[in-house]
C-alpha cells in the first residue's frame, strides 16, 4: 500500500486560497475558470484566479480619473510647440507610471500624438487595475481602421508579404517620419 506524503502548510494555505478565489469568483463564473480544474498546479491557478477576480472587481473609470487629481491637459491649440513637446512627455511618463503603454506613435506628430492623448485616451472609459502585473496598452493606429500606415511603418515584412500573395495594394515600406523612445513594457 503505497503511503500519502503529508500535506505541507505551503499546500494547505495555496489549497485554502483556492478555495477563498473561487468562493469570491462565484458570482462571475463562467467556463473559462470551470477549464481549469485540474489542468495546471494550484498556485498557477490561483494567480489566473487573483487576476480574473482583480478584473471583474475593478473600477470603468474615464483615463484622466485613475490620476490624483484629475489629469487635465491644456488644450492643444493654447500650447506652442515647444511647450506642447514638453507637456506631451510629462504626460506620457505620467500614463506610463500608471501602467499605460503608448505603441505605434511614430507615424504622429507631437501635436497629433497630444491630440490623441486629450481626445481619445484620457477620457476612455477603461477598468482601472492596480498591481505590477497590469498594463493598459494603448495602439496609436488601428491596423483594420487606418491599413495603410499601419502597412507603411508598423507591418511585418511577413504580414506585407501575406498581403502582397493575396494580390493586395501594400504601400512602400517607410521609416516613421517621427521616431520615439516611449517608456514601455513588453507585451
């Protein structure tokens, strides 16, 4: 007869924080947590389980609320340019420091990138999460809404050449007229 191993209390806490994620995780269940049971060790799990419930807990809040206070943005047209390249890298380290990475800015200017950030991305309603682990990544070009850029700069040389097979219009490969060095994390 083959003997159990005693439980250690590193497993019966990891066992017990299971048990407490998914109690807390039972108004949101869905088929993705019903997948898990059993396919990878507990701890992973429970971390999938932390995130799952970090989300659904999470607050929708316009950008420019996640700041303290509120983060208003002179309107473009009261900025020279000098002042506005200022104000626009204050701005991007400071959505940076809230775990908001900014991508495919290279094709903008800096007064179309501010631009961008006053009207599109500060007053986005998006789920605030807190922790390390969670970045909001923002693409400054949409590959299906704006192709072409998207094509000239940003493209794969696999992606144009797909394109290209399909018998598609690709536009020459271009280097961004406006190249950055954001603070950014890996996706």
């Amino acid at each position: 007869m083959a003997q159990r191993q005693p439980t250690q209390p590193d497993e019966v806490e990891t066992l017990l924080r299971n048990a407490r994620l998914r109690d807390e995780l039972e108004p949101f269940m869905d088929e993705s947590i019903l997948r898990l049971n059993g396919c990878v060790p507990t701890a992973v799990e429970n971390a999938y389980l932390a995130s799952m419930l970090a989300w659904e807990k999470a607050p929708v809040l316009p950008i420019s609320q996640w700041f303290e206070p509120e983060l208003r943005l002179p309107p473009p047209e009261s900025l020279d340019d000098a002042r506005l390249h200022e104000v626009l890298w204050d701005t991007i380290q400071k959505l940076f420091d809230r775990r908001i990475a900014l991508h495919h800015t290279d094709h903008l200017s800096d007064r179309q990138l501010y631009c961008i950030i006053c009207r599109d991305i500060l007053p986005s309603q998006e789920k605030k999460l807190d922790g390390e682990d969670f970045f909001l990544h923002w693409e400054c070009v949409d590959p299906e809404r704006d192709r072409e850029t998207w094509l000239r700069y940003y493209a794969t040389p696999e992606e144009r050449q797909m394109l290209a097979d399909e018998g598609q219009w690709v536009p020459p490969l271009e280097a961004p007229p406006y190249p950055r060095q954001l603070p950014g994390r890996p996706l």
